[in-house]
C-alpha cells in the first residue's frame, strides 16, 4: 500500500492526482492533503478521502476546522508540511512556483520518494537534486517522458534531447501583437488545462526555459545538447537522438493523468483507468523550430542555465513576480521578458549554499522586480 501524501491537492495536478488516486482504493492510500487555503474545495477532498493530516498556509476561518470528519487531524504552515511528509512514503509535489521550493527539499531530505511536478524546486536545488536523483520520479510530461526513454541509454550516446512545446496562444501572432496580448488571451492554452502561473510561462516559453534547466538537473546532460521544438499537438511529450541516428520519441494524450500513473507506482506499470486513446487520436504529428525573436525567454534561461548559482533562483523568483504583475494588468505581455532582463543584469548577491540562500535569492529578484516596476512602469501609466 503506498501511502500518498499531496501538496498542492486542490490546484490542477493534485487534483488529477486524486483522480489517479481514487481509482486504485487497494494500492493507494492518501494519507495527507495539502493546500494553501482551507477551502471548500479542500474540504471536499478531506470528506472523500479521508487523509489522517490536513494542512494549510492560512488560517481557516469561520467553522471549516470543526466542519473536517471525525479522525482527520488539522495542522497549519511549515510544520504541518514536515508531518504530511513524515506520515507518507510518497509525496506528491504538486504545489505551484517557488512556495514548492522548500517542500521538496524537506521530502528529499527525509528520504522520501518525490513525484516532482513543482518545477520551480528541480530548478532551483541543482546539486540536492544530483544528491537525491534515485528518491526523485518527474512528473512534468516531458521530463517523465524522457525519464522513460533514457531508462537503459548510455549517455554518451545522446546526440540531443527534444522538449515539445505545443508553442502556446501567440504560437503564430506578430511582436506587435503579442505586445498587446491581454492575461485573458494568455491564459487560453490551446492543449493543457493548467494553474494560471504555468500557463502564462506556457505562453512566453519560459516555462520551457525552466524545463531545459530541469533537465539538465534531473538527467545530468549537458545544456547544449538539451533543444526544445514546437510540436503544437502535443502528443509527443519528449524525443531522444542518438549518435546512430535514431529518434526515439514517447507519445501519449495530452492528459497529464499519464505521467502521474507511470509515477505513483514507478517502476510497476499500471492499467490506465479512463477512457483509452486511440493511436488515431494522436495523429498527426509535426514540429517547428522555436522563433527566439518573438521567444526571448528561452535563450534568457539558457544563458541563466549556462550561469548557473545565483542566476537560476534570481530568474525563477523574477518570472513569478513578473507574471504576478502581468495577470493584475500592471505590465504588458512583453514587458514580463524584459522585467527579468533588467533584474538579471542588476544581480549583486552570491551564489546560494543553502536551501535558505536561495529562498533569499528568489526574494531579493521579486524585490527587484518591483523597484523596476514602480521606477520604470508604474509611473508612465
Ligand atoms: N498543471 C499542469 O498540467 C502542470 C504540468 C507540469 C508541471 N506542473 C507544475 O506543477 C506545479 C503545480 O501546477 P498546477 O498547474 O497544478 O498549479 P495550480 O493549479 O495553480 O495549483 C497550485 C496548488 O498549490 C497550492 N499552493 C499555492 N501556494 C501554496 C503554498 N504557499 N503552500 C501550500 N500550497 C500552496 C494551491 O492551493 P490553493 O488552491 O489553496 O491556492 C493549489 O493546491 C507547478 O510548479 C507547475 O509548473 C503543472
């Protein structure tokens, strides 16, 4: 029996995960649900599954902790997380942007197995992921992906890896367009129903930019070799050449349900429990180079990548704020890149030794994301 806990139940993963979850009653026992408010939603699942620990950040309010079923026990902030972790043997890390950071940190740390969706924390704790690669299960469809194809694969015959990206809303609108671009039109996803956070990534290709990174953490190859392709019906989540000229590619639905299965009972294998695809369904199959001119993001996080220390937190904790400052309508689309452009070049703090130390790092960017808004933006309007 495996005994799950969820961080980050209510948002799109956890949720999904539950989905997983529920359909194998016998294998699976949710031990403990977290979220950051004690809503109705999280509620809902307590009363469902019936975890032993329900956690949140913020205090509940009115009757929500009298209104939790007899035997679940309540517990608030970063505690109640080290208790979730230490109840289970597998945790999901489904908790959006850096608020993910700290968690999977303390999951590794306790010896736990890390089904690592936040992707923030695979970016930013590049050598307690190296340190901790056999506790650690990708769930990120491309790098579950590539997980799988690199199973048994000599690294030193890896010509390039692929990530697909589905190239998002603007895939084909001009600069002037995209300038433009509205939070409404950014969160319209053409593919994946995500959080807010991601699909705003999705559509600046930053968050692509954040999975060549968590590549090159999670697998150890090289940022050279790691290259990222449109694949606009994204069905093929990752694609391995080899020096022989093969390309193996791992396809699948557009239904992140898939890489969460392969997760929660890695290495076992598990009958999908929905509706079957049909290999019809995931024709056809195309690719596009990226355009890096209307994409800057991308060659942003490889130069970061390339960096490496201090940079890598500094753009993590920039992007959160910048898209923050782009979804209330404070900053333009385009102006999302170039916030993180101009706090990049001011960084003047040393590389992180600890898990704190770049929690300060991912601060002091969205302190500095700030001081240029209010400088630069917040006084032209
Ligand atoms: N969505 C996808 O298909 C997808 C695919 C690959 C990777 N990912 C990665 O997975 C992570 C989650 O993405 P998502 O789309 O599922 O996000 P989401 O829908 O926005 O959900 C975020 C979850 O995190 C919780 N949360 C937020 N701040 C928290 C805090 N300070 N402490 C504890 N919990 C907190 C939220 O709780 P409340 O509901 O109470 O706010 C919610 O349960 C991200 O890192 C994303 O990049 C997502």
């Amino acid at each position: 029996m495996i005994r799950l806990a969820v961080l980050g139940s209510t948002g799109s993963v956890g949720s999904q995960t539950l989905e997983v979850a529920k359909s194998f009653p016998d294998d699976i026992k949710v031990v403990a649900l977290c979220a950051r408010r004690a809503s109705e939603k999280l509620l809902a699942q307590v009363r469902k599954f019936k975890p032993e620990l329900v956690v949140t950040q913020e205090e509940p309010s009115g009757d929500w902790k009298s209104s939790l079923p007899e035997g679940v026990r309540y517990s608030r902030g970063d505690e109640g997380i080290e208790e979730a972790i230490s109840l289970s043997d597998k945790v999901m890390n489904s908790i959006a942007g850096v608020h993910g950071i700290k968690p999977a940190y303390r999951v590794l740390s306790a010896g736990k197995i890390l089904l690592a969706s936040n992707k923030e924390s695979i970016v930013c704790l590049p050598k307690v992921v190296e340190e901790h690669r056999n506790l650690i299960v990708p769930v990120d469809s491309e790098h579950n992906a590539l997980f799988q194809l690199l199973e048994g694969v000599d690294t030193e015959d890896i010509r390039s890896v692929y990530l697909t990206a589905s190239g998002g809303p603007f895939r084909k609108w001009s600069l002037e367009e995209m300038e433009k671009a509205t939070p409404e039109e950014a969160l319209r996803h053409p593919r994946w129903n995500m959080g807010a956070k991601i699909t705003v990534d999705s559509a600046t290709l930053m968050n692509k930019g954040f999975e060549m990174l968590e590549a090159k953490n999670l697998f150890g190859i090289d940022l050279t070799k790691i290259r990222v392709i449109i694949h606009p019906q994204s069905v093929v989540h990752g694609i391995v050449e080899l020096k022989d000229g093969s390309f193996f590619m791992h396809a699948g639905p557009t239904d992140m349900r898939v890489p969460i299965l392969h997760a929660l009972f890695y290495p076992a294998r598990r009958e999908y429990p929905f509706q079957k695809p049909d290999l019809t369904d995931l024709s056809p199959i195309t690719f596009e180079e990226v355009d890096g001119e209307r994409f800057r993001a991308l060659d942003i996080a490889k130069s970061v990548g390339q960096r490496g220390g201090v940079y890598v937190p500094v753009l993590v904790g920039a992007d959160e704020e910048a898209v923050e400052l782009f979804l209330s309508k404070r900053i333009g689309f385009l102006d999302i890149t170039r916030i993180i452009e101009e706090t990049l070049s001011e960084v003047d703090i040393p590389d992180p030794k600890t898990v704190e130390d770049v929690l300060e790092a991912v601060s002091w960017a969205r302190r500095k994301v700030r001081e240029i808004y209010e400088k630069r933006y917040a006084r032209a309007r």
